[in-house]
C-alpha cells in the first residue's frame, strides 16, 4: 500500500491573480477513469465562475498536483 508521506500547499499572489498549488505523493487516481460522482467537474466549473482555470494532474501510485488560477 503506498503511504501519502508530502503534501504541500502554496499560495502565491502576483498582479492581482491568485496562484494555488496543492501536490501530494499520495497513491494518485485516474483521471481517465469513469466515476460516478461530479468532484472534479464541479471543481473546474467553480473555477470557471471565479474567471479561473483549474488543472488536475494525477498519476497512480505517484500523486496528485492541484493548480488553480483566478484574478482578485
């Protein structure tokens, strides 16, 4: 079983646009596979209304990184 053992969670703040990056060495998921739920398309379409961009990248047994971009 593959431990999480670094999560990190960075914010940057630069000519009024909002940078977050949330990584992790987790077990990762795959963003291709069918899923019942909405989680991620929600995700983005929240992001979408802020002006922003989300990018969701994951690979299995290597983690997931989380980058989300919106102007203040």
């Amino acid at each position: 079983m593959h431990k999480l053992t670094t999560f990190s969670l960075k914010v940057q703040y630069k000519q009024k646009q909002i940078h977050i990056t949330i990584q992790d060495d987790g077990k990762g998921f795959d963003l291709l596979a069918n899923t019942f739920g909405n989680g991620l398309h929600n995700m983005k379409d929240r992001a979408k209304q802020l002006g922003g961009e989300l990018l969701i990248c994951s690979t299995m047994d290597h983690g997931t990184k989380i980058d989300l971009w919106f102007v203040v």
